[in-house]
C-alpha cells in the first residue's frame, strides 16, 4: 500500500493522506459504521469521549481480522454537533500514530439515534491475496 501527497495540489490540512494505492489481490476489510459504544453497550455523552471508544472499536475490528492500524486506507468520520477540532484531530493523531490513511470528515444533522454524537466508517487492506 502507498501512500501519497501529490504536489500539484495543496498539502492535507491535517494528519491525513490525500491517496492511498492497493496494490491488486489485496485483502480488503470494510467496517460498518463504528459508535463510540464500548462493549458492555455504554454510551459516552461527552464526544471526544465517543471518538475515543470509536476508533478502540475500529481498532479491535482489525485485531479481529488479522491487520493493524497500519492496514487502514480510509477513515469517515461522522460528527453530531460541534466537536473541537483541536481536541479532535490530537485523539485521532494520538491513536493513529505515524500512519496517515485517508481520511473524510463531516458534520451532520444526526445519526441513528439522538445520544450518538460518533460514527466511524473505516477500510482496511492488506497485500496479502485474498483467501475469500
């Protein structure tokens, strides 16, 4: 997987790449959206909080599946309300690490239900050929 910042166009304003490349027969994980729920079915009522739980949670979906945060392509952020940015962008960089995916943040109207402040869509590959 390569990652890229072309220079014809203007460097990311954030932690984030602008292009990712698979290579092909690469092993795809795609998430359905992530909350900021930990697993005893708790929600958080604090958002950075949420966003804390969230990526744990897209975390864990990878662990599950054999990849790492490194595996990640693409992030899709969803926020309910106003959110810090520099809060935000320090827990998501704090999580992340070196790693740069994509990444695509929006603010919306409301999620599935009124107390989820939080949704995380995330994609994952691996080089390694597809098993499926």
């Amino acid at each position: 997987m390569t990652f890229r910042n072309p220079d014809t166009i203007h460097k990311p304003l954030g932690a984030y790449s602008h292009q990712a490349e698979v290579g092909a027969g690469a092993k795809w994980l795609v998430l359905s959206g992530q909350l900021g729920m930990d697993k005893s079915g708790q929600l958080p009522e604090d958002t950075i909080h949420q966003l804390r739980i969230a990526l744990d949670n897209v975390f864990l979906n990878l662990e599950a599946a054999g990849m790492k945060k490194e595996n990640l392509v693409k992030l899709i952020f969803y926020f309910v309300g106003d959110v810090n940015r520099d809060e935000r962008r320090k827990v998501v960089s704090d999580k992340l690490g070196e790693h740069k995916p994509c990444m695509t943040v929006m603010f919306i109207s409301g999620l599935a239900s009124p107390e989820i402040k939080v949704e995380i869509d995330a994609w994952a590959s691996s080089e390694e050929p597809s098993t499926a």
